[in-house]
C-alpha cells in the first residue's frame, strides 16, 4: 500500500470509531424514555439528562477547537462542562437536548466529510502555530481520538440507566 | 510532512491513546482496594472484579489476534468473555487479577513497541488474506482502536466504584 494511502486509511479508521460511538449514543438514546434519562446512573451519581448535556457540550466545542466554526449552544459549557451535575443550574428539556445532539452531530460530520488526512493532521486551533512545529501530535485528528474515548467512557455510564 | 511520516504518526497517536486508556485503569486500581472492587458499580450490576477481569481477557485475545503469541491466560475467557457476572465461576482473587493485567500489558506493550505502520496496517488473525485484500481496514490497528474504545467504556463504570 502506498504510504499516502495508508494515512488515508489510517484516518478514516479513526472516523469510523467515532461514528461507532455516536451510533452507540444514538441507539441509546432510543432505547429509553426522557423520565428515565433523570435518573442517575448510579446511587449519588451523575443523572443521564446531565451525561447527555455534556456530551453535546464536549462535541460542539469541537466546532472552534477544530476550526469549523463557532459553539452552536455557548450556554452549554457552565451548566454542563465548568459544573458538576446538581450544581443548580436549569437544564434545557431532553428533547431539547435530544434535538441539539442531532444538530450539533450534523455540523461536525458535514464538516469531517470534506477532511483529507492532510487536514486532519494539521493542528488545533488550542495549540500555537510555534508549538505545533514541535508537537505535530496536536492536530485535530488527536482531538477526534481523544473525544471518542472520552464519549465511550460516558456511554458506558448510560447504558447503566437501561 | 512526507506521507510516510502522516502513517507513522498516525500509528503513534493511536497506539498513545491506548497507553492513556491503561494508564487511567492503572490509577484506578491503585485509588481502591481489594474490597471496594467486589462491590457492584450500580445496584445489580457488574461487579468491578468481572469488569477487571473482562479488561484482562480481553487484551489477552488480542495475543493471538495481532499474531504475537498465544493467550497467557485462556483460562479467562469462558468465565470474563463468554459469562456474565454471576454465572457461578469462581474468580481469581483480585490481587492475582491485578497481577496477571500487568503481565498481559506488558507482553502486549514489548510487541507494540516494535511494529512500525506497516506492521499495524496488516491483516489481523481473524480475516482471511482473500477478505484482507477486498477489507484493508480490518488490520491490526483497527483491533487496537476498538479495543482502546471498550475499555474506556468499562473504565468510565469502574469509576463509579470510587
């Protein structure tokens, strides 16, 4: 295989894993009612409305982080990433919330569909152009493998509520 | 930068996100005893002890998977892979479980430490080299992707153990 080839392969198996976890979260999603997304996913911890909250928070950062374009929803980040869960701010409805996950899904996967390797591996838009020529490791396709783990990690908290 | 290096680097980020997701594990086995690990992470779910040694057969397959050997401890998968918790297995005692994750990450890692692009892009065990040719995705790397996505699924539930 061509060397080229390999880093187009290389970066769309990356892509796939993000969608695998996406369509995890949207199956999820499907399988339960909005009541039961306020429960929490275990005595004392983190409710589902508050895990979902921060997952479409996490990923609409991505939209400057990688350069696509501004936050959709900028009121997500104190409720659902500077605070914990119960910190008394009010979170919009889940079906809302449900309708924002789609929206802001649609913004970073129009946007990924046009990405050769070439792009996802120049930097971020969090590191310098001075610092990336010494850390090429801080490009966006880091970013995309970094919040697919992160996303797995809080997928499988929810599936707890099933 | 030379598409053989975009390869290379690509191989290292992926193989960086696999260390960090061993790395979370490790600090959480270190941040709780013996004890707390026989606890459910949610009433009449799994226990940590099952997640434990579900991680640890796990990366044991992924032995003969990638081609580097044998399974160390094929003992595991009948009651960590093909049970679920419950099943009536006797377990390990944990402290042999923390022990025998550290002997599978360490073969697991000696193997990673010398496989250039090349090596990754290549077939896995379970593909035939007919079905490789018509699926150049389904290589080693892939494995290491999936497998670094399902353990920070498990992870994110080990956590609420602490």
């Amino acid at each position: 295989m061509a060397t080229n080839q390999q880093a187009e392969l290389l970066v769309k198996m990356t892509r796939t894993a993000w969608d695998a976890q996406n369509k995890y979260l949207m199956q999820f999603l499907e399988s339960v009612d909005n009541q039961k997304l306020h429960n929490e996913i275990a005595p004392g911890k983190n409710t589902g409305a508050y895990l979902l909250g921060h997952l479409i928070a996490v990923s609409d950062a991505m939209l400057p982080l990688l350069g696509i374009g501004d936050k959709l929803y900028p009121d997500m980040e104190e409720p659902f990433i500077k605070s914990p869960d119960k910190s008394g701010h009010n979170f919009p409805p889940v079906t809302e919330l449900r309708q924002r996950l789609d929206v802001v899904n649609a913004a970073l996967n129009m946007a990924f569909d046009k990405m050769n390797a070439d792009e996802w591996l120049g930097r971020h838009m969090a590191v310098s152009p001075e610092d990336f020529t010494k850390e090429p490791h801080r490009n966006k396709m880091n970013v995309l493998i970094s919040r697919t783990n992160h996303m797995a990690n809080h997928i499988g908290q929810l599936l707890l509520l099933k």
